[in-house]
C-alpha cells in the first residue's frame, strides 16, 4: 500500500517521456497500489493520455490529464507541471510539438558532440532509442551511452558526459514561463512549480506568480519536513493551491521508487481537487 495514507499521486512518468512503464500499466500499478487518483505528467508530451484514460475507467480510478513542461525563467530552466489541460486544445499541441522537434534537435546535437569527441555510436543505435519516446532528453543519451558500453551506468553518463559543463551536454530550447503558462490557461488547465527543492528562492516564486502561476508542488520525494513546510507557507503567503507527488519513473536505476510512495493524503486531495476540475 502507498506510504502514509497517499490517496492521490499528481506527478508519474511513463514510456512516452522518460519512464519505463506503459501508461496503462502505470495506471493498473497506481490501482494495486490503493490509489484513488493518479496522474500522467510527461515530459513535454501528452501522448500516453489516451490511453491511461482508457486504463483509468477500467480500473475505477481517476485519471488527472497532466504534463511537465520544461521552461525558463530569468534564464533557469524550471518545470511546470500543468493539470486538468484540454490534450487536443490547438495552442497546446502547437506548443508541444514545436518543442518535440526542438528536444530532438538537441538529442541529435548531443550525439554529434560526443561523436566529434571520439565516441563510437552508430546511427541504428540511436534510432532504436529514439524512436521509442515523443519527448526525447538526456536521459536517452545516457540508454544509448550505457548500451554501447561507453559507460556502465546512466549516472555514470551524466556525471562524464551529460551534465551540465560536460563534452555532451546541450542547452534545452529556451520556452519563456509565462509564454507556456498562457498556453496552459488557453487549455483549460492550471500550471504549478514542480519540485522546487533548495534552489527556488520566495523571488522567483513571486515572479512566477506574476506571470500566472497557479500552484506549488509542496509533496515531493526531495523535501523534507523541513522544505515541505517552508513551500506550504509559501504557497499560502502567495494564495497558490499544493499539489504533491512521488515524481516516479522507474525501472532498473530508481528501484527504490514507488507510484504513491509520496503525494497527498485524502484531505489534501479534497483541498486541491477544486483548482482541478
């Protein structure tokens, strides 16, 4: 059963971005797991939607449509994840699939780079990674990297050739915050900072607001008590709802993850379930 009491998990990852499980059996899982709500935050993508709804009436549990969208703000990258989102809304799927194409250009100017350093990758390899996911990252490149035994583990590729500073690494397309938070609104649905752990300062949530901003991911797996609290006041201070999540993706490297291993009690659930709807 999920740790805590969890009712609702608001932040997972499937196949279509960087997880390892299908959506529909993450939906399947977050139903064995005791789970009355669950929902789907790919990266940049909406594409696993379709069919975790399918899996969701199957198996009686509801299915909040999300995605994570990557951004800038000030210059940083941050994370949004949008809630309750139209997936066929046009401005959306303009927004997602301008910036599809752009996370492939990248990947592919990754994998030019760390040719042009030596590193032996063929094409068909890269291909067979790539063709697997519609939002494609570093993540990718690190499968490819292990895969041909240039490293023997994911962490081992960010940490020698995919971090930031290193020989790999690839600048993400810059997508102004505000700009993906009216895209958000224009979908029907509501945009909240995901995972703000120790770097985002009460300023930039400020900014954040100003610019739309509806909610704070006060749950995640790299708060602690102490975190948890500081973003419940902030969030409070600053009028946002809390959302929380056990951000789960799974597979071989995380295998201490769990879907509803974090995320909101029933009662938290019922106080952001409004700003959902």
């Amino acid at each position: 059963m999920p740790t805590a009491s969890v009712y609702a998990d608001l932040h997972t990852h499937s196949q279509c971005s960087d997880g390892h499980r299908a959506p529909a059996d993450l939906v399947r899982q977050a139903t064995e797991r005791g789970l009355g709500v669950l929902a789907l935050t790919d990266h940049d993508t909406v594409e696993g939607l379709s069919a975790a709804a399918d899996a969701a009436r199957a198996c009686d549990i509801q299915l909040v449509p999300g995605v994570e969208l990557s951004v800038t703000e000030a210059g940083d990258e941050v994370h949004l994840l949008a809630y309750g989102i139209d997936p066929t809304h046009p401005a959306l799927q303009d927004h997602l699939t301008t910036f599809r194409e752009a996370r492939r250009d990248r990947a592919w100017a990754m994998v030019e780079r760390l040719r042009d350093r030596g590193l032996s990758i063929s094409d068909a390899a890269v291909v067979d990674v790539f063709s697997g996911s519609t939002a494609l990252g570093r993540p990718h490149v690190a499968r490819i990297l292990v895969a041909a035994g240039h490293v023997d583990t994911a962490r081992d590729a960010f940490e020698q050739y995919l971090g930031r500073d290193r020989p790999g690494f690839v600048e993400k397309p810059d997508v102004p915050a505000g700009a993906a938070l009216r895209t958000v609104h224009e979908a029907g649905g509501v945009g909240v900072l995901a995972h703000p752990g120790h770097w985002t300062s009460a300023r930039r949530v400020r900014r954040l607001v100003e610019k739309g901003l509806d909610g704070l991911e006060v749950v995640h797996p790299s708060h602690d008590a102490s975190l948890r609290g500081y973003y419940e006041r902030l969030a409070d201070g600053h009028g946002l709802f809390a959302t929380g999540g056990s951000d789960y993706h799974g597979g071989p490297h995380r295998p201490d993850e769990q879907i509803g291993g974090m995320g909101l009690t029933r009662d938290e659930w019922e106080r952001c379930r409004p700003h959902l709807a």
